[in-house]
C-alpha cells in the first residue's frame, strides 16, 4: 500500500526484509482476525509513506535514501504503555533500590550499605520492597529501620506507592506524634501503645513526611527520566501515558526541545488542581504535538489490594476490620468532576476496589449528564460489541473517554455501567502475576470472580487498554501479555480465574490500538499504514504464532520511534 504522492518523493528510510503485523485491524470484527502483513515500510519525515511488498517500496528508493535490512525478523507497531510513573522508576534506580529484594533482611541490609555512603543529614530514599513475596509477610516498621539508617532521616515507599516505612528520625522530621491525627484518606498505624509505627499509608499521610524532603537536583531529575525512557525503549515501548510531577513534565518539556526526548509521552495532570491551574497547564503546550502532550486528568479514588487499602463495599475477607481507605466524598467528587469535563478534560480515576470503582462511575455519571451539551447526544453503542476486540464505533467530537486506571475488582453490575458510560478500563495485566498469590484471601471466592477481569470487561464491549504501571512491575509488555492469554503466574504453578484469559490478538489491540484510543491518537500511531508515525518494535520471535512461554521470554532486537532506531540490542 503506497501513499498518495509517495512514488514522487524519496522517502527518508525504508525498512525491508521484515515480517511486519501492520496490526490488528481498525475494524476487526472477531476475536482472532488475520491482519495483514507485509515486508517493508517506507518512512519520510518520521510518518509511514508506503508499505508494501521489498520490490514495491524498493523502487521507490532516492539518493539519499536509507535501507535497512530487518532480516527476515517479525515487527510489529511499537507498544503503547497506558499506565506509567516513569520519574518514580528513575529515581528508585538512583537511590535504593528494593525491587525483589527476598526478605526484609535483604532490604535492611541494602539500606545499612546505602546509608554508609551519606553525608550526615542526608535523607535516604529509595522503594520497590513487597513485603507479600517474603516469607514472613510482616510489614517493615521504623525500630528496624533505626538499626540500619544510622541517624539518618529515611522514607521507603511500598512497589505500590500507596505506603511507605519512614524511620523515627523521619516521623520526628515530619512532626508526627502519637497526638497526630490520620489526616483524611490517609493512615499512620500505631502499635498497641498509640505510638506510630513507621507505616504510614496513602498520599495524605506520607505527604506529611515528603514535604520534609528536599526535591531531587536538576541533573538527578534528568538522569531519573533518561533511565526511565531507555528502560522503556529496550523493551519495545515506544509510547508511555505517564503520572509525574509538573517538574518532571517541564524537564520532558526541555529534552524535547533539545531533540532528546526519544519516546512519545502522554503526561497526565493532577485533578485536584483547580480549574484555573488545570487551564494555564493546558494552554502551556501544543495539544497537537505527537511526540510530548498533556493528556487527562489523573485521581486517586482508594488505594492498592497489596497494601489492604483499596476502597472495598465489605470488608476484606482476610481483615474484617478494614474496607480500605476511600480518598474522596462522593458529593465532593462528583461537583469536581462535573467542573473539569465541562471544561473539556478528560478524566482517569485510579480505582482498585469495587467501592473505589463505584464512586469513579457515579462521579463520571454525574459529570456526563451536566457537562455534556443538551443538543449533543451521547456517543453511539455498538450492540455488536461482544465479538469485537474493542467497540467499533465512531466517535463525536464531545467524546469524554472517562477512564478507570487498574479497575481491578468490581460490583456486579459494574460491567453494564461501564459499557453505558463508554469508560474505557485501562488495566495492567502484569499485577496479576504478583497478585493472584494473595488476592483470592483478601478478597473471598465471590468477589474474586469479578478481579482482573480483562475478558468480562471486552465481552460487556468496553474498551480494554493495557499497560504495566511501571514501576509498580516491569515495563516489559511481554510479561502483560503472557498474563493476560495465560492467567497463569510466570513460575506456572498457578492459574487465576481462567475464564479471564484473552486471545494473543486481543492483548494486543489493548498494547497498541487501544491504548492510542485512550490517549486520543487512534489516527495517528498505533497501527503500520501510511500516514501513522512510523513506531515500530522487531522482535526475536513471531508473538502471534508463539507459545506463552516463548511470549514471556521474547527480546526486543529493535525499536523504532519516527522513522528512527532508537533501540538496538547489543
């Protein structure tokens, strides 16, 4: 297929020899379509010109035209991560570093050897430690860490974000006594006694110590998102939908004027800003710019299942005591909301309980029905939606593409809701690797029927996005893939609600189609055909035809970001 006009211009490159899934189909009707695929790709300008077969595009070639041989290898369009915190895993690779760390001894003794290179006064910082993967399964606490930080103040986040280990010198830092009061949506556990006990739970609550902390260097910044986006590149991620700082956003805001930004970033913004804030943050970037935009509005509805502090309408089935920790007043939620799609934002609530996800879509019900102009129908349902690898279905230009951000588990009649809604679950199917060894007690034999439920959303007709929250888990896409065709975790001595498993095919229209549908830039990436940038990833093994287990262990030999490699493995 060569564009119009094409023959007449040389394009930059051309990539030939390959064995190219141009992608899934923009209209694929079944669950296991047969797209199509083709061997070369000629880019100009950093968009796709032509495909074809070698002999076609080859007869386009110019003077100053670059070929590059694919070697016979698969390509595929570059992955589009919807859920990521790329400053976050930067700045955990700089400090300590707990991801995996197997015991809470391991974790102590890496902060023991981190602590030793501080001058006196430092902060020590860092995260990533799981305390469910320890054989002891007991939460970290601040006398263990008094042992090890000698002296110095110390705040250690959970792989979640959603809580944190701070150590006597950092609760005296922050001004938190035992008189202290758990500021609302957050927690600070006390022992038996009243004394704090170093856990300290959801942004409310951590916020009192992170205010203490001296913000990370310019340079320290910038190395943080450099190492971020390399990470992302090498694993075949050409675009990433990201929750940062504003700071972090003004850095990616520089690289790209330096021409050193080499991924595709969608930046997400805080909704509690007011809308005064929110609109100057808006105007202050070309919303058009393909390779740095803002994109929507970012909540936080409750918090994790890991951390026992998602938002659930009963108990936990393992803690009877607790329903978690809801972030937000419905009445409240609901008349921010209403301001800000009325505005124009779009709008992604993180929500991992079934309350959490109920409060997300009353909120949306709530804004939709005000903020939607009355002469302006609501936009048209696809009734033959449940075969589709996502709704067909075209668009108005008042689309509001609410999202829920991990929608992990939800209330029975959720599912409906969501379709009616046309909120879009943008999901991280790589948690359930993690999660399935424990998410079954906490949640009870009923509700778990209605966790991570990929398959149930699609066949409801709801837009299915995927990505990885990084680096809550690894950016690699593959492990989100072997998840969600398996259900199974990567050591394969379990299986997670099999009913729950996705075609290949559909994994990947929710890495790729899909997640540019939740950004809106479905017309602009996500697929291989002329007019498209030209994001692509070459890969060591042909994925569709692949056993789960080779997906699992696939390497990236190439990833191609506007018509360039930015990627190449050694």
């Amino acid at each position: 297929m060569v564009a119009a006009g094409a023959a007449a211009q040389g394009p930059d490159t051309i990539y030939f020899h390959g064995n190219i899934l141009t992608g899934m189909g923009l209209h694929a009707r079944e669950a296991s379509p047969s797209p199509e695929r083709v061997s070369a790709i000629a880019v100009k300008d950093g968009k796709i010109i032509a495909v074809g077969s070698d002999q076609e595009l080859l007869a386009l070639k110019g003077d100053q035209t670059a070929l590059v041989d694919l070697g016979g290898a698969f390509a595929m369009p570059g992955f589009n991560d919807a859920h990521t915190h790329i400053a976050s895993a930067g700045q955990q690779r700089l400090t300590v570093d707990l991801d995996n760390v197997p015991s809470l001894a391991a974790m102590l003794a890496k902060v023991k050897d981190y602590a030793a290179t501080l001058a006196p006064g430092q902060w020590i910082l860092g995260g990533g430690w799981d305390h469910t993967k320890w054989a002891s399964k007991t939460l970290p606490n601040r006398e263990v860490l008094d042992a090890v930080t000698g002296g110095h103040p110390a705040m250690l986040g959970r792989t979640d974000g959603h809580i944190a280990v701070v150590n006597t010198a950092a609760l005296k830092a922050a001004g938190i006594t035992d008189q202290t009061a758990d500021p609302r949506g957050g927690k600070i556990d006390r022992d038996a006694e009243g004394h704090a006990t170093g856990i300290v739970r959801e942004d409310p609550a951590m916020a009192l110590v992170d205010k203490k902390i001296p913000p990370p260097s310019y340079d320290a910044r910038r190395k943080a998102l450099e190492l971020s986006i390399q990470d992302a590149l090498s694993h075949g991620v050409t675009s990433i939908q990201d929750f940062s700082d504003w700071d972090d956003w003004l850095m990616l805001e520089g690289m790209e004027r330096e021409g050193k930004l080499p991924l595709r970033v969608s930046e997400w913004i805080a909704f509690q800003e007011s809308v005064g804030v929110l609109d100057t943050r808006r105007a202050s970037h070309d919303p058009h710019d393909l390779r740095l935009h803002l994109g929507m509005l970012k909540a936080f509805m409750d918090g994790s299942l890991g951390s026992r502090t998602a938002a659930l309408n009963d108990p936990y089935a393992d803690e009877a005591a607790n329903e978690g920790i809801p972030r937000y007043e419905q009445q409240k939620l609901n008349s921010m909301a209403t301001a800000r799609a009325a505005d124009g934002f779009q709008l992604g609530f993180h929500a991992i309980g079934d309350r959490a996800n109920d409060m997300a879509l009353n909120a949306f019900a709530a804004a939709e029905q005000v903020a939607r102009p009355a002469n302006v129908p609501p936009p048209p349902r696809n009734p033959d939606a449940v075969v589709a690898i996502v709704p067909v279905r075209e668009f108005t230009a008042n689309e509001f593409r609410f999202r829920i951000e991990h929608a992990q588990v939800v209330s029975p009649g959720a599912f409906d809701r969501f379709a009616r809604l046309g909120v879009i679950a943008s999901m991280q199917p790589s948690h359930l690797l993690t999660d399935m060894a424990w998410a079954g007690a906490r949640l009870g034999p009923e509700r778990v029927k209605r966790a991570y439920a990929w398959k149930s959303f699609l066949d409801h007709g709801v837009t299915l996005a995927f990505g990885t929250d990084y680096p809550v888990e690894s950016i690699s896409p593959f492990r989100g893939l072997y998840s969600a065709i398996t259900r199974q975790n990567e050591a394969g001595t379990q299986v997670f609600e099999p009913q729950e498993r996705l075609t290949i095919e559909q994994a990947i229209y929710a890495y790729t189609q899909a997640s540019a549908f939740a950004e809106f830039r479905e017309h602009a990436k996500g697929v291989l055909e002329p007019g498209y940038v030209c994001d692509f990833v070459v890969l060591s093994i042909d994925i569709l035809k692949a056993t789960p287990r080779e997906v699992l262990g696939t390497k990236v030999l190439r990833t191609v970001v506007g018509g360039t490699t930015v990627y190449l493995a050694q």
